[in-house]
C-alpha cells in the first residue's frame, strides 16, 4: 500500500514503520518520525519514515485500495494510518461538510480551504472526474485531510 510517507509491504509493516520518503528536516510534519543513516552518494537526501503500531499499518495493507487517477496515498495524522472517507463529488460533499442553505460550491470552497487545497476546484471538475479529491478522516482527532489528483 502506497502512503504519503512511502510503500507499506508486510515487512514494513511487522516492524511499524512506513518504507519511508526524502523530507526536508526544516519542515518535519507532527508525527513520529525515523531517521534514515545519510546515504553518502545523495547527502542532500533526508529519508525518513513514519512509526507506528504495527497493527495499525497491518489493517492498513488489509484494506482495499480506493480508485485514483495516479495511484493511492494514504495519509496519516495523530500517528496512525487515516480512515479513508471517499472521492469528493457532488453527491459526497453533504457527507464531509453536513450544512444546509450555502450554495453548494460556497460549501466546496470552504471545504477546499480547510483541507488546503491551494488551487480552484468546481463540481463539475469533480463529477465530470477530471480531479479527484480523496478525503480521509483521523481515527483520533476526527479531522479531515486530503490528496488531489488528476486525469
Ligand atoms: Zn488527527
């Protein structure tokens, strides 16, 4: 299973950590973090991958894959794998931001923010399946987070 800090294999996941990817140390994300040895051919290279309970990236290569355009990436936060909670389209959208009376692309700029996607998304971008928004929601802090791709 691919995530946003690297491939998931069974032996990655009975020692609890993620395979690992190059971060910049000046700007580490908030979770538990293992640093690789530096690779003397590519100093300039900071691997690291995330740790956590063994038996949370086992569930984690359990779980069906969710359909993308360019490949799944499985986001974490509070240190644990994050439960996927679908594709953003028009029919999705009450389901993430459950508010009444707002024009629906209101509702989809303000959950555009809060997820910070940085570029301008429409439904029609989403139904008509030219960007796929795939949303996942924290097991502990219940916030929501997202990747964006592209046809
Ligand atoms: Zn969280």
């Amino acid at each position: 299973m691919n995530t946003e800090y690297g491939m998931v294999r069974p032996e990655d996941a009975r020692t609890g950590m993620t395979h690992g990817v190059p971060l910049d140390p000046e700007k580490l994300p908030d979770l538990p973090l293992v640093a690789h040895p530096l690779d003397p051919a590519f100093p300039d290279e900071h691997w690291y991958s995330v740790k956590c309970a063994p038996q949370d990236l086992e569930e984690l290569i359990r779980t069906p894959k969710y359909h993308t355009w360019q490949g799944e990436q499985w986001l974490f936060c509070c240190g644990r794998p994050a439960v996927f909670a679908g594709t953003l389209n028009s029919l999705s959208l009450a389901k993430f931001v459950p508010q009444i009376g707002a024009p629906p692309q209101d509702i989809l700029d303000g959950l555009a923010s809060q997820l910070g996607i940085q570029l301008p998304i429409s439904l029609q971008d989403l139904d008509g399946g030219s960007v796929g928004v795939y949303v996942f929601r924290c097991q502990e802090c219940q916030g929501l987070l997202s990747h964006v791709d592209y046809d």
